[in-house]
C-alpha cells in the first residue's frame, strides 16, 4: 500500500508543479500588453512635444517641417518650387513714379535710428540703392547669416519697399580677400549666400512678393573703392537692395 501511495502523491505533486508553470506562463503572457502600452504613451508624448514645439506658429518653420516631413515619402513638395508654379508673371510694373516717396521714407528711417554709418540711400541710373554694409555691423566675418539687429532693418525697409510695386534685385558684394572654407569656396558663394538671406527674409518673414524679388552675388569684381586699404575693403564688403527704375528686358523676366 506504501508504494501506490507514495506514486499516487508524486504523481499529484508532477500536477500540481505543471498547473503553477502554466498559470506562471499565462500571467506572463497576460502581461505582453504593457509593451504595446508603453510604445503607444511614449509616440503620444512624442507627438504632444512636437505640437508644443510648433504651438508658437511661424509659418516658415511650419512649412519646412512639412516639406521635410513630405520628402520622406518622395512628395514633390520636398522640391524647391518656384513663385506662380514657374509661369511668366504678367503684371506691369511700377517702374519710378512712387521711388521718389520710398526714398524719402528711408532717408527718414536711417536718420531716426542712426544708421548713417551702417545704410546708404542713393540714386543711380538703375534705380534706389539702399546699400547695407555688409561688415561687422550686420554679418559676421566670413558668414552669410543675418544678425537679429540686421534682420529687423531689412524688415523696415521691406515695409518701406512694399508699398512700391517696382522689381527689387538685392546684390552681394564682398572684398578682394579670398575665402576658402567648406560652406563658401570662394567669394561667389558668400556674396550670394549673403543677398539669398536677404531675400528669404523679404519673402518668407516679412510677406514681399517673391515674384518682384531677385538676388544676384557680384563676389568682389563690383567694387565701389579699389581695395588698397582696409577702409576701402570694408565699403566693398556690402548688400545692395536696388529698387529698379528699368522695366524687365523682353523673354528675360527679372
């Protein structure tokens, strides 16, 4: 009687063990859902800093997240595009008859805020040349970026500029000192960089018609001075925004 006994407890004892590796089994496998749980509270907070990073709307940064966003699935936004879907613009051109106005709104501007030594008013055979010069007051050496106090004079003046209908071509000038770095090989390239930024700003911070607007980089082979001193190479380092008198040439555009 001993031995079945001892069988028969042995046996309930194999049961027993084999009941607590399932219900152990089965409450791990219950528990799978906290990882889905968890992967789905942590893209909400994702999603949730993403909107608070956006929740101060700047359009130009909504746009390029768009586009950055869109680019990832081969969308032909990711494409710069230009103005009107690339179709000629057939509207007239004022071409001098409210320069006259603009001119003095500057001057009086630049007189206001003491900007003489940092912006010159003229007018040439081409148009108003609003020159900035482009030294330390408004970049920093060798860089295209605006500085803060740059951006908001291009600001006023674009306001200033907005009430004209007249084509505006903003050009970059630099020195006859030779850059070479990664982002700008030679002074082509900064003095383009330099009229470009100015012109985004115009457009995309400030609302201007990107259809008005061009921008052209001179490099340093349009100086005003001849480059033998270091004054003269500061007045050659400069942003012209030139409000053009001249109606486009014909099949050209801008």
């Amino acid at each position: 009687m001993a031995q079945p006994t001892k069988t028969a407890a042995r046996a309930a004892e194999s049961i027993f063990r084999n009941r607590q590796k399932e219900q152990q089994l089965e409450t791990a496998g219950m528990m799978r859902w906290l990882l889905t749980y968890a992967d789905m509270i942590t893209l909400m907070l994702a999603l949730f800093i993403i909107l608070f990073a956006m929740s101060n709307i700047s359009r130009v940064k909504v746009e390029k997240f768009a586009k950055l966003v869109s680019g990832g699935f081969n969308n032909t936004w990711s494409i710069n595009q230009p103005p009107n879907g690339g179709t000629n613009d057939t509207r007239s051109f004022d071409s001098s008859s409210s320069i006259p106005s603009i001119d003095r709104q500057i001057q009086r501007f630049v007189q206001s805020h003491r900007l003489q030594n940092q912006v010159e008013v003229r007018m040439e055979q081409r148009g108003l040349v609003i020159t900035l010069l482009s030294d330390k007051s408004f970049y920093n050496s060798g860089s295209a970026q605006l500085r803060p106090a740059t951006a908001k004079i291009v600001d006023a003046i674009t306001h200033v500029l907005d009430k004209s209908t007249a084509r505006i071509r903003v050009e970059g000038n630099t020195d006859n000192v030779p850059i070479s770095t990664a982002k700008y090989p030679s002074n082509w390239e900064l003095s383009t960089a330099r009229a470009v930024n100015v012109v985004r700003r115009m457009v995309e911070r400030d609302g201007l018609n990107p259809v008005r607007v061009s921008a052209a980089g001179y490099g340093q082979y349009r100086p005003r001075t001849a480059n033998r001193t270091a004054a003269e190479r500061q007045e050659n380092r400069r942003v012209d925004i030139v409000l053009l008198t001249g109606p486009p040439a014909s099949g050209k555009g801008l």
